[in-house]
C-alpha cells in the first residue's frame, strides 16, 4: 500500500516522489520525460556552431571579388570625370612623378624579394650561428657586415633576426645584423648608386652611416640591454613547409607587404613634389636642422622598401644631400611596420625601448657622416 500512493498520486506527493525517485534511477530508465529539458543540452551547443562560422567564411571570400568587381565598374562608369583630372597639369605632374620612382624601383624590390626568400628559405640560420665569433663584442661587428649576405628589405631581417636569437646567437649580434642588412645589402647599395648617379658619395656616406648605427646599437645592447626585454620568437617561419612552398609563400608576402609600401611611398613622393607649394618645401629644405628632421620622421611614416627608398630620397631634390642621408638611413631601420614587426618578434617593451634610441642615434650618425663625407 505504501508503494502504490506515490505512483498513484504523483502530482499531490512531489516530495515523496523525488525521495523514492533515487533508489529507482539505476532500474527505471523510462523515468527521462521528466528530464526532457535536459536533453537538448549536449547536441544544441555544436551543431549551429560549427555551420555559422562557415556561412560566414563563404561570405567574406565572396564579398572581396564583389568589392572588386563593383570597384571596376565604378571605376568604368566614371571614367570621364577621371580623365578630366587627370588632364590637369597637377595631376599629370603627380603622374610623372608617381610613375618614374614605381618604374625605377620596382626591379630592384622584385630582385630583392626573390633572393631575399631564396637565402631566408635555402640558407639555414644555424650557418650564422656557426659563422660568429663566440665573444658578443666581436660578434657584433661580424654581424654587422654579414648584414650585406642578405639582399632584402626590412621584412626579411625581422625573421632572420629572431632565428639566430632562437639559435642561440648573442642578441647584441642579431640586433646588429637586424639592422645592417637591410641597409648596407648590394641590392640597396646598387639601386642608391643608380638613383644618385651625379653623386656617387651617396652610396659610401649610406654604407658608412648604417654600419655604424647597427654596430652601435649592438654594443649598446650588450652594454645596457636586458634579457627580461626580449622575448625570443617561439617557433620557425617556415616549420612544416617544403622548400618550394616556403619560397613562393617568402616571395608572395614580401611583394605584397614591400610593394604597397613602395607605392605609398611613391604617392607621397609625387604629392610632395606636386601638391605641397614650393615655398614650403623651400623653407623647410633651407633650415638644416628642420630638413634633417622632416625627412627622418618622413622615413618613419612612409614605411618605403630599402631597395625603393633611394628613388623616393632622390626625388626630393629641394632637400640637401644630408638631410636624403638621414631619410636613407633612418628608413630602413625603424618605421611603423618595422615597429610593429619587431614589437611581434621580440616583444612590445623591447620595441618600445629599441626604436627610439635607433632614431635619434640614426639622425646624429646621418648628419656627421655627411658633414664629413657630403
């Protein structure tokens, strides 16, 4: 009698029915309709989210042919207007300009890139690491001149960089050759020798002026620097890869990163030289310290390749040699994607601390150099 109460009036004896619900769990398995709430639970949560996402993926890889595509036909349709502009002696100006740095530089930035993914990929970093003296302060040096082994823009020292820190090279010695090599490589050298063809010093006042700073700044490290600052990359660029993709990935990112800046570097090249008045430039070029300075904050803000920062710097003939120098020099070792590639690579506190002190000792280093070789 006691047992059949509880079943017979299940509404009337809830408590009952939760007490006597215990013992009957592990025999009475049918008992679910009440838990029915409790279902849903284990299948809602990863069906719907494992869909939406990939809706959301197709979405954006159809919205970037559709921009395009509507960004042609804009163009298409607006094709008299556009003419028109360009018909006025600014634009064309500003076209001339634009074009002649593109078309001089672009050689230059392709032959970069390729060599540059070539050795970043075929050239192992522990090759560096064998190559380097064990004392710190003469590894710098080495380093420093072992800059001209890589024939590539900044892009590719940040890695190479922070492999010789992962291989166990002195941080002041890749610090060195992380500066040098985009600077003093036989394929900036040679395209700042081509841009300056009247002023062949331009390429020894570029070469002396950059090894100094990144010898300087290695030393300073190894004098002042801590390891708490620097945080090693955690793992290879190009783990998991075979060689050929590796290349062709090396060479993909590079064009893609290295050409845009060189096209913004180009434009503003071509606005300063058509855009901006002449009294400005004439006045800004007249004060040496203020032209200096100009061009060296220029250079941060550009972000220009080094194999195309010298047909930039030797389009601003209203500028002196000096104050190109600076631009020359500054350029290719701190600027805001060098900024945030090594703030990525070795931390924001090394990058903090490490760019600041490499753009004033670049500006000093630029103004001696070419007061005595200018």
């Amino acid at each position: 009698m006691g047992g059949k109460a509880p079943h017979t009036e299940p509404g009337g004896t809830a408590p009952v029915a939760l007490t006597k619900a215990a013992p009957n769990r592990p025999d009475a398995t049918p008992s679910p309709p009440d838990a029915a709430p409790a279902e849903p639970k284990a299948p809602h949560p990863e069906a719907p989210h494992v869909e939406a996402p990939r809706a959301e993926d197709q979405a954006r890889h159809l919205n970037s042919p559709l921009l395009l595509t509507m960004l042609l036909l804009l163009v298409l349709l607006m094709q008299g207007p556009i003419r028109g502009l360009l018909a006025a002696p600014v634009m064309q100006s500003w076209m001339t300009v634009f074009v002649a740095v593109v078309v001089q530089a672009l050689p230059f930035l392709v032959l970069g890139v390729m060599l540059s993914a070539a050795i970043a990929v075929f050239v192992p970093a522990s090759f560096f690491a064998r190559a380097l003296p064990k004392r710190p302060g003469l590894a710098v040096p080495v380093a420093g001149v072992a800059g001209a082994v890589l024939p590539g823009c900044e892009c590719a020292s940040v890695p190479v960089a922070g492999a010789l820190v992962r291989r166990g090279v002195a941080p002041a010695a890749a610090l060195a050759f992380l500066l040098s090599a985009p600077a003093i490589n036989p394929i900036v050298l040679t395209a700042t020798a081509v841009a300056f063809p009247n002023n062949p010093e331009m390429v020894l006042a570029r070469f002396v002026a950059s090894l100094f700073v990144a010898c300087a700044m290695g030393w300073l490290w190894l004098r002042l620097g801590r390891t708490d600052w620097l945080r090693p990359p955690a793992r290879a660029s190009y783990e998991g890869q075979s060689k050929g993709a590796a290349f062709w990935g090396s060479v993909r990112h590079d064009v893609m990163h290295a050409g845009g800046f060189l096209v913004v570097g180009a434009m503003a090249a071509a606005t300063l030289k058509a855009v901006v008045p002449e009294e400005w430039l004439r006045a800004a070029a007249g004060n040496p310290f203020v032209s200096v300075l100009a061009l060296a904050v220029l250079a941060v803000l550009l972000s220009i390749c080094s194999e195309a920062d010298a047909f930039v710097a030797a389009s601003l003939s209203q500028f002196s040699l000096t104050a190109r120098l600076a631009f020359l020099v500054v350029g290719p070792m701190i600027d805001l994607k060098l900024f945030a590639m090594q703030a990525g690579t070795f931390g924001r506190g090394f990058a903090l601390r490490f760019a600041p002190a490499t753009f004033v000792l670049a500006v000093v280093v630029s103004v001696l150099t070419g007061a005595v070789l200018l």
